[in-house]
C-alpha cells in the first residue's frame, strides 16, 4: 500500500514525531511504501518528497519577529493554508498515495489539505496526539499551568481558552486559537473529511468522543508501541538513580519533581531532557539533582539502565507518553500521576500512581522503590512483560493495518466515514 503520512514536520519531535517515524519505519518494513508531507523545516529529514513541501511558518509565537503583513498572512494560515492545500494537491497527483494517514495539522498545514485528500477520493485516517480538537490550547491546561478540571471548551465553547490566556499567556495568541478551533469544528472540517481518527488512550477517546467535535463511531483505540529491544538488566542492587525523561516544560510536573526530591536528599535524580522552563528549574533545584540536558538514544538507555524507577509527574491529561512504555520496555517501575491515559499504561502492573501536584505523595512512592530494591524489581517485570502484552511494535502495526482495511473498505464501497468497525479493528470502547 502507497501510504502519505502527513505531518507539520518530519523529524523526531516529541512523542508525535517519534510515533511517526517509528510506524513509518516498521509500515515500510512491513512491504508499504511511505510516503511523507510535511512543511519544509529545517530539521526535517532527508525524503524524495521534500521538494513538494509547502513553507513552514513560525506561528508558536505568532510571528511576533514579523513584519505586520506576514504576521496577518500567518495568522491566516493557522485557519486555512492555501499554499499547503495547493502543494499538497501537487503531492497527490505525483505520488498517487492508497490512503492518507494524518499525524498533525493543526497551526501549520491546518485541515486544507484534507479537502484535497478527500476530493481526490482517498481515505483519510489521523491520529489523534493531544486535545486540539476539542482545546484551543490542545493541552487542557487551564491557563497554561494546571489541568482543566472539568476541561471548559470540550463542548464548542472556546472563549473560556481567552479568559485564561490559555495559550502563551496571551490575549492574542489564545483568541486566534479559539477563532480557529470555532471555524474548523462549526464547519466540520475534520469531522466531515476523516474517515477514522486513532486514540493511543481511551482517556483521549472517551474525551474527543464525548465532545460532538467528531462522531464517536469515528473513533478507534489503538495504544501506542515499541519496538523489542535487548534483553531488560536487573535494577540495580546498590546505587543508581531516579530518572526523568522529557520536554521541560510547566505541564510535564517538573517542579513537583524538584520539590519530592528536595525531601530525598540522598536519592541522586537524574532529569533529562531540555526545554523552556530548564533554566529556572535549574535555579530550583536542589543539590541532588542532576540536569543532563537533550540525550540521543543511546544516551537515554544508559541513563535506564542505570536507574532504579522513572518518574512521569506530569500535571496534564497525558495521552500515552512514550516515556513510560520505555521504562516497561527496560523492566524499569515507573512513578506517574493518576491523569489522563497513564493509569492506564500501568493497570496491568508495573507502576505506582500518585495525586497530581502531590509532591510528598510523590516523595514516598520513590523513597518506597530506593530502599527496596526487590520491591523495585519486582515492579519492573510486571512493567516489562505488560508491555509484552500490549504495546509491542507488531500489536501497533497489525492493529494499524487492520484500521487502514476498515477506511480503504469503506471508501470502496461508499459508507459514511466511521461506519461500523470491521473484523479485527480496535472498537471505540473504554
């Protein structure tokens, strides 16, 4: 099968850009032929396509280093992107794709390209990574800074996004999210063009689905995998360490990290990763903390190996964090709080859960794991053979697959977009 796998970017980017690269890679392996779009960034890279690629434009910040026209012109883009649509229009008649796969287009290539897919008469199927459908802000993270509880704008209200300077604080920023999300969802424009859309977490689906942005029946689960690596070590019996892995950013709980571990002073927690928040995490932190900034792979099993627990404190609705399946991967007990899809990464074992933002909660899950390395162990084959279980990269592709059979049949024989599931689908159910 000829898939287009379409994105904002193409290279390894946070927990989207390495699903998506790691599908695109076992997909190939697997006899398909990948092939990508994405907007023309520097990091992307290297692909036969690129030279088919619309202009990536700055909009994080707005544009604010912009000249006042093209900020409006990248305002406008956000909404509807016309140099997207018309190369992505090029793409399709060049590459002659099977099936679209969409991992992201939000503020960036936005939903243009998916009336293109949809009048050449492709099926369209997009993964679904946080809650930009249904959240302005596409975090549920109420002003930026703590989870959204109940989450506001889920039912098509998005001023409340405006009220709280949900997106970089700003009155601006967030009203142009809000104008944005209003317009693609009154005009159904991902409704009406998907034909299926995949939750990595049943959280996420239950969310989405509750909200009328999407038809429920739209929906299928499928979780997250990775590939089989070597063999996990043993926890260590003496020494190590307690590992953070991630984006610093204020939703991934960092800070209530620092504060567990300033009531540990002789556990050494190693965080890493970098991000904007890391200088003045930095100046937070106290002495037995240890920042080791951006690692590659090989640098990030190392740091496994040597650990006795991973801790995922976040302060959001994580989806289904890539982190805590390498930590099962590796035999590694993992430390996350009860938010989102994490619960459900460890209910078949391998795990505590904790309060979000409960630093002393926290502090005693940890403390529980130093001092009993047995108990540690323990946790971490429970962890490692759940994954076994569940989220291996032959479960993900063979459920891919079975996904992509259901919309290239429906689109043969002229259903509606998420109709009902066909044999062996993931079901829209909890």
């Amino acid at each position: 099968m000829r898939i287009a796998m379409v994105a904002n970017w193409w290279y390894r980017r946070g927990g989207l850009g390495g699903v998506m690269l790691d599908e695109a890679a076992w997909l190939t392996r697997r006899g398909h032929e990948i092939l990508p779009f994405a907007a023309a960034h520097e990091a992307n890279l290297e692909t036969g396509t690129a030279h088919l690629f619309p202009r990536f434009v700055e909009t994080s910040d707005l544009g604010q280093d912009l000249m006042p026209i093209d900020r409006l012109r990248a305002a406008r883009a956000i909404i509807h992107n016309p140099e997207a649509a018309k190369r992505f229009g090029e793409f399709v008649r060049q590459a002659r794709p099977d099936l679209v796969h969409v991992h992201g287009t939000l503020r960036q290539l936005s939903p243009s390209i998916l009336g293109v897919a949809r009048a050449a008469g492709l099926p369209i199927v997009m993964t679904i990574h946080d809650y930009g459908l249904v959240c302005p802000q596409g975090l549920l993270l109420k002003g930026g800074r703590a989870a959204c509880i109940s989450p506001n704008c889920v039912r098509g209200n998005p001023v409340f996004a405006i009220r709280y300077r949900c997106i970089k604080g700003s009155v601006a920023a967030s009203a142009l999210g809000a104008v944005e999300q209003l317009v693609h969802r009154s005009l159904g424009w991902y409704r009406d063009r998907v034909d299926l859309f995949i939750a990595p977490s049943r959280f996420l689906l239950n969310v989405v689905g509750g909200s009328g942005a999407i038809r429920r029946e739209q929906l299928r689960h499928l979780p997250n995998g990775l590939a089989i690596g070597p063999t996990p070590s043993r926890v260590p019996d003496r020494g190590g360490h307690v590992l953070f892995v991630g984006r610093l950013v204020a939703e991934k709980g960092v800070n209530v990290l620092l504060e567990a571990a300033r009531r540990l002073p002789a556990v050494p927690v190693v965080i890493a990763g970098d991000g904007p928040v890391r200088e003045a995490l930095t100046r937070a932190a106290p002495s037995n903390v240890t920042f080791t900034g951006h690692q590659d792979q090989m640098g990030l099993e190392d740091l496994r190996r040597r650990a006795v627990a991973v801790v995922s404190p976040s302060v959001w609705y994580e989806n289904a964090p890539l982190s805590v399946l390498e930590a099962m991967h590796d035999g590694r007990p993992v430390v996350a709080t009860d938010i989102g899809g994490q619960p459900e990464l460890l209910e078949q074992g391998g795990g505590t859960l904790v309060p979000t933002g409960d630093a002393e909660g926290l502090a005693q899950a940890i403390a529980d794991l130093w001092s009993d390395r047995t108990l540690a162990g323990r946790r971490g084959t429970d962890g490692h053979e759940a994954f076994m279980r569940r989220f291996t990269a032959d479960r993900h592709v063979a459920g891919l697959e079975a996904i992509y059979g259901e919309a290239l049949a429906a689109r043969v024989l002229g259903r509606p977009p998420g109709g009902s599931p066909g044999p062996g689908a993931p079901r829209a159910t909890a």
